[in-house]
C-alpha cells in the first residue's frame, strides 16, 4: 500500500450536530447554540482525533423551521472561530464567507485577522450564496449565475490581493532601529472589476502560513471553475464510488485548466455517519432523532423507491407487493441506498433511521462499518478524504475519534499526529502570498 493517507475535515455548526433535531438529544444541553463553552469543547475534542480543520457552513439568514429544528450554522462562523482559536493549537478552522453580499475587504481582514490570530490555521470558503432569505436581509434579490459569479471572482482575487499587500518580510518591529515596517513592502492594490474594488492595503501583515487557504463547496460548471481557479480544498456532496471519482477528476481537470497541478486540490466526500456498537443501536439512535421530521419525510421516501407511501405505514416494512413494484428513483443518487435497505425487511421508520436521505452517505453500526466505507473510497481513488458530519457532537466526536480514527491509523490510513503547524501543513497545500500569479487577472482591472 502506498504511504497516501487521507485528510479528514469535520462539519462544525451549530453547537447540537448535523441533525437538525440534534438539540434535543439526550444529554445535550438544549441551550448549546450560545454557549461558546461547548463549542470550543467539541473542537478539542476533534482536535485530540488529529483532524485536519474544522469547516463551517453559512448562510446569512435565519431559513430553518424554529418550531422543531435549531438553526444549521454558527452564531456568526468568524467570531465562533476566534473563541475556538483560542481553545486550540492545532486544528485548521474553515469559514464560509459570502462573496455575494460581503465586501472584499471586510472579508480580507476578518479572514486574516483570524489567520494571525490562530498562527496560520484559518481557510475561507468563499459562498455564492443563492438564498432568497439571504438575499432580503441586504435589500436585494438573487442575481442570475454569471453576475453572482463574476462578482465572485473579483471578490476572490481582490482578497487574495489584500492579504498580499504586505510583503513576507514588510514587519520589521525592531524597537532598537525604532522602524516598525517597511513603508516600501506595504502597498496598496489598487484593483477594481464590474462589481467590486479596493485600494488597500490591510493593516495586518502576514500569518505563519502567509494567508488563508481557500476551499470551495458546491458543484457545476461555475462552481468547478472556481474550484480550479482558486482552492486547495474542495468537498461535495457524492453518493457513489464513481460519482466521487468522477467529482474528484473534474476538480482536479479544472485546476490543470487553471494552469495549477492537479495534486494541489484535494476532493473531500461528505459523510454522516450513524455509529454505535450494533446496525440496530445505530438506527435507534437516528430513529430518536427523527421522532418529529421521520412521518413527514415518508412520502418522500415513497418517491425514491417509486411507490405512494402513507405516514400510517411507518412502523411496518413494505408488503411483498410494495417491495415488487418498488424501482430506485433515477433522479435521486439516495435511492439505491434506500431501495437496499427496504429489501433487508426493516420498517420505514428504520430504513430512514438508515440516513437514506441525509445529504451525504450513511454508513450505519460499529465504527468499523464507518472505517471500512472510508477505506474503500480512498483505496478506489475517489477521495482524497473526508468531510464528516457528525449526527450529535455531545457523544459523537468522541466516539469517532475514540472508535474510528484508531481503526484508520491502524490501517495505515491516517496520520498519528499533525505534522505542522499551519493548515497549508496539514493540507500540503501549496504556498502562496497575495494573487497565484498563474491565474489571476479575470475580470480584475490591475
Ligand atoms: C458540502 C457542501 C456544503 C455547502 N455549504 C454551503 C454553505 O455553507 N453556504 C452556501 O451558501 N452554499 C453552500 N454550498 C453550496 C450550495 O449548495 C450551492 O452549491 C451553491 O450555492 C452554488 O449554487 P449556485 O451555483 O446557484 O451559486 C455547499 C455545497 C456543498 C456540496
């Protein structure tokens, strides 16, 4: 086996877990949203799992149904990262950061701000934001895809601008000399496009790992560009081996495109997974989360197996008939999964306490169910690593890095320890300071 390991990066929300009724768990405290206390005890606990970074998802607005579900993000993801920051010396933290409706220079300094802060483990997701709600809290509506996304690509280089604006070695701090910098290595950009500008330069001289790393979510031919363009990571959502593999060479095409090496992308697959010591503990476990959203999502389970089914049937299996008619949806990449498990006799309630329409593949029972698919996604070449959501944090980062993570060192398959310092280590992501000359200048007037 060759010494390739993978990376693994975490989900981090909203203080509960990736289940949107995760808040009412046993044994978490209800109130979890605002306490930084426990965030900053679930990022030491992923921390002590040796996971490379920490990645949250963000949206600027409030679209969650209150009535039973927790809100799926962070107070406010900088801030939540400033206190983990201080909560942990190791682990990279990635935000998401609208390009749609947040001036590239606010974004510049409160992205570097934090890599100073957190000696060089800050990345940025730069988002598209494509919510309406979103767009209602700034007064606007969604612009069309080559708007939002030309703004995005101004954004983007005008950051990655800024954060050059002052040289590696422009610092000097020298009481004796009484020089604190170099006014001649600290320059303003000057950079401006169709939808955004700045002039420069930033107050913040550069992190011990230079500047951020950007990461990219999402898909499509707009998506993958910027993809290619710009990020060292890149995570999707995938269903399949092939699917992955085929996400993984498309990220990786469009940054040869770019004019980057292929190998300085990497492609995380989303994963979510339910563990506990038996397949039947760990379907309980998710059967109890899903008390309230479980009856109304069974017509929707109906539609993946191509049947009309009724709430009333959840605690029954398909009759013979149902299992007969049944054929796997061709517009959804869950439906197999689900069409599998109903054949295995369980009841609706359990095929969904299978995550079968989670966002992101399920592997379900003891962590070496969750090891043994992680194995062999990266051993198929569809993966670089992971992005792992946890169900419920309280007990659930602790049982995947007490359970799964030994189970993948022993294999051979992850890292003992980090072996730097900055994420641009943990990622062996390349180095960069200010624009990556070989792709900059789109839709920038220098
Ligand atoms: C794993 C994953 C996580 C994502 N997280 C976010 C997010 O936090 N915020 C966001 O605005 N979009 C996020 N997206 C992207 C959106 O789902 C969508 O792909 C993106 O808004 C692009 O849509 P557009 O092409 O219409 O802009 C994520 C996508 C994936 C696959």
């Amino acid at each position: 086996m060759s010494s390739r390991r993978m990376l693994l990066g975490m989900q981090f929300g909203n203080g509960y877990g990736a289940q949107v009724t995760s808040w009412r768990a046993p044994n978490v405290d209800p109130k979890n949203y605002t306490d930084i206390d426990a965030v900053v005890r679930y990022a030491q606990a992923a921390e002590r799992g040796k996971i490379q970074f920490l990645f949250l998802p963000d949206t600027p607005a409030l679209s969650s149904d209150l009535t039973h579900e927790a809100p799926q993000m962070t107070l406010d993801p900088l801030l939540t990262l400033a206190a983990v920051a201080r909560g942990t010396s190791r682990i990279g933290m990635v935000a998401t950061g609208s390009t749609t409706f947040i001036e590239p220079y606010n974004l510049a300094r409160q992205f570097k701000a934090l890599d100073v802060m957190s000696h060089g483990r800050a990345g940025w997701n730069p988002a598209t934001t494509s919510d309406p709600n979103a767009a209602a809290n700034f007064g606007q509506t969604i612009a069309e895809r080559p708007e939002r996304y030309g703004r995005a690509h101004e954004v983007i280089q005008i950051v990655q601008a800024l954060w050059g604006s002052w040289e590696e070695d422009a610092w000097i701090a020298d009481p004796t000399t009484g020089i604190f910098a170099d006014p001649a290595k600290v320059r303003p950009v000057n950079l401006g496009g169709q939808y955004v500008s700045s002039r420069g330069p930033l107050p913040i001289p550069p992190s011990e790992q230079g500047q951020p790393v950007l990461f990219s979510a999402g898909g499509g031919e707009y998506g993958l560009t910027l993809a290619g363009r710009y990020a060292s990571g890149v995570i999707g959502s995938t269903f399949s081996i092939d699917d992955a593999r085929a996400q993984r060479d498309a990220a990786r095409e469009a940054a040869g495109a770019a004019g980057r090496d292929p190998d300085e992308v990497k492609f995380f697959a989303g994963l979510m997974p339910a563990i506990a010591p038996t397949v039947r503990d760990a379907v309980e476990r998710r059967m109890l989360l899903g008390t309230n959203t479980f009856p109304q999502r069974v017509p929707y389970l109906g539609q993946m197996l191509g049947l009309r089914l009724d709430p009333r049937q959840i605690d029954e299996p398909l009759t013979a008939e149902q299992l007969a008619a049944a054929r796997p949806s061709p517009y959804d990449p869950r439906a197999p999964r689900a069409f599998e498990v109903a054949n295995q006799g369980w009841t609706l309630r359990e095929i969904l306490g299978h995550g079968v329409i989670d966002y992101h593949p399920t592997p379900v029972g003891p962590a070496s169910v969750t090891a043994d698919h992680m194995q062999e996604w990266f051993e198929a070449g569809a993966v670089d690593g992971f992005w792992v959501s946890i169900d419920t944090y309280e007990d659930g980062i602790d049982t995947f890095v007490d359970e799964v993570v030994p189970l993948l060192q022993e294999r051979g398959l992850f890292h003992e320890d980090y072996e730097g310092k900055t994420l641009r280590d943990h990622l062996g992501a390349a180095p960069q300071y200010g624009l990556d000359p070989r792709v900059s200048g789109v839709g920038v007037a220098h």
